[in-house]
C-alpha cells in the first residue's frame, strides 16, 4: 500500500513539475463539463462511459478494458473521456438545455444519460460523440480490451466518416494480435 502510494505521489509531482501529461496507463477521465470547456480549446471526439455504482458489468468494464494500457492510450490520445453516473443528482447545463435527476422507480435516472441512451437505460453503454457533440453511436454491452480498442480506434481516428465498419474491420491491425 504504502509502495501504491509513493508511486501515485512520484507521478503526479513529475506531472506537475514537467508538465508532463502520461498518455499510457490509466484513463484520464472527465466531467461532462469538462469536456464540453476543452472542446472550445481543441476539437476532439468525446467517449462517454454511461455507467452506474451498482451494475456489475461496469466494474468488470473497467478492470478489463478501461485500465487495460493500449485502451487507456487510445482514449487519452484521441478523446475526450467522461465517466458518467446515469443515476447522479447534479444538474448538467448542455446546450442550452438544463439536465436534471428524474427520481423514478427505486433508482431514478439522469435525464443527460437517457438522452445519450436513447432512452434505452442499459448498463454498461459507451457512447460515441463527434467534435461538435453529435452522436456517432452508443454501444450497449460490455466490451473486451481488443473488441473495445478496434471500435474506439475507428471513431477515434475518423476512418467512421470516410469508410463502412466491414471495410476497416479487415484493414485493422490489432494491437492483441501477439497476446
């Protein structure tokens, strides 16, 4: 614990000191909010994960494939990426619109996470948005490192704008092919 710990001290005061942003290892994760504000300074594509405390999917989601290091990189590199509580309290304020917590059923839901669900509330769901925040797609479903990478390398990049899914899917060179 105490090696962890030390660890996390040493990179964040290398991050600080440097400026050094690390492009590998865990994902770098974000508000919404914070999303929308550096997309005024860079345009990039936005990765949504839409998840909740107790979905179980979620967690195994993340211990295998989130913090898998070719993902993580993947993410960093060419997204803006937010975790997002489908159940949070808070208000988001999105375009205009004002995004509040819909107390429903045991749970309730968030109304920023049924509009980018379609109002299909299933957990895990990624969901994929362009530069200028329209949607390109939510994926429902949990999603392994190599599955996950091959779909996020193909928004991410852009190749979804100019070429069909089958046609990149038999050009994609998998970073697991050795694994």
């Amino acid at each position: 614990m105490k090696r962890l710990l030390l660890g996390t001290l040493v990179a964040l005061s290398l991050t600080l000191v440097t400026g050094f942003k690390v492009s590998e290892g865990p994902v770098q994760w974000l508000t919404f909010e914070q999303a929308v504000e550096l997309s005024k300074k860079e345009k990039r594509p936005v990765f949504i994960d839409v998840y909740t405390d107790w979905c179980g999917w979620c967690k195994v989601m993340d211990k295998n494939t989130f913090s898998e290091p070719q993902v993580a990189k993947l993410l960093n590199e060419k997204f803006y990426a937010v975790k997002f509580d489908a159940e949070q309290k808070e208000d988001v304020v999105f375009a205009g619109t004002t995004f509040k917590f819909v107390p429903s059923g045991s749970k309730g839901y968030h109304q920023l996470a049924a509009a980018l669900l379609n109002n299909q509330m299933s957990y895990p769901t990624v969901v994929f948005l362009a530069e200028d925040f329209s949607m390109i797609q939510p994926l429902p479903g949990y999603r392994k490192a190599d599955e996950f990478h091959k779909i996020a390398q193909f928004i991410g990049e852009g190749h979804y704008k100019s070429m069909k899914w089958n046609e990149w899917e038999a050009k994609y060179k998998s970073p697991y092919a050795s694994k």
